[in-house]
C-alpha cells in the first residue's frame, strides 16, 4: 500500500535490518528496541491489524505462530528463558504503524502488566 512504511520495508524500498524473509512474512529489528531482542514480524501483504484478519489469512496467522515466531525465538537466542509477542492494535492499544505486526521481545525480565 502506498505510503506504508512496512510495506516499503517489505518491498525493500527502504532499508531495514531484516533477520529473516520468506513469501509470506518479513522479521526485521525494531528501530527503537524495547528490549534487547526486539524484532517485528509483519505479512508482506498489506494488512491493517487484528481486526482486517479474515478467514483468508488463517493459514498466514498459522505460519506466524506455529513456525516464524518460534524459529526466531530460537535463533535469537531468548526461546529458553522466555520472550513476549504482541500485537498492538488500534489508538488504545498503542498501534502507531497501521500494518499488522508481531512485536517479538526479549533477553531482559518482562514486567506486568505493559504500561
Ligand atoms: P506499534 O507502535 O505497535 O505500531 O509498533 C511500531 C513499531 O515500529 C515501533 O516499535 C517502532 O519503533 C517501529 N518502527 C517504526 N518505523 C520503523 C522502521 N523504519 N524500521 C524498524 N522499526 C520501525
């Protein structure tokens, strides 16, 4: 979609530290880390948030979480000690980028509940 910047990162038209690509998805580092693992995981298909999901996109979601997310956990490092995923969504939920993705967090103690 024009003028999404995670779209123009999932193009490459801008650049981004990307720490893995397939067909479906990009992960790339948060420009701001909150943590000292913080990495995105977006669909290269542009999608708003949760709440744009459709029955389409299940097998996506799926991928996401039953593969992406657990084999970065691993690689980087934080899938035995733990991490937190999330997905901000909407004005109150903290979404500032309108383009689904999965905040994946770690190697420090997360605390509760998120401010
Ligand atoms: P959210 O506030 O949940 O929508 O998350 C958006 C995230 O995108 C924030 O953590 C930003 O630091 C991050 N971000 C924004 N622009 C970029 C960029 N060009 N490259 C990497 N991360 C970015």
């Amino acid at each position: 979609m024009a003028d999404c910047i995670f779209c123009k990162i999932a193009n490459k038209e801008i650049p981004s530290s990307i720490v893995y690509e397939d067909e479906q998805v990009v992960a790339f580092k948060d420009l701001e880390p909150q943590a000292p693992v913080h990495v995105l995981v977006i669909p290269k298909k542009h999608i708003e948030s949760i709440l744009a999901l459709t029955a389409e996109d299940a097998e996506l979601v799926a991928h996401v979480f039953t593969e992406v997310l657990p084999k970065l956990a691993r690689d980087l490092g934080v899938a035995e000690k733990g991490f937190r995923v999330v997905a901000n969504t909407g004005e109150e939920g903290g979404q500032s980028v309108k383009h689904l993705h999965f905040h994946l967090l770690g190697g420090r103690s997360m605390q509760w509940p998120p401010g």
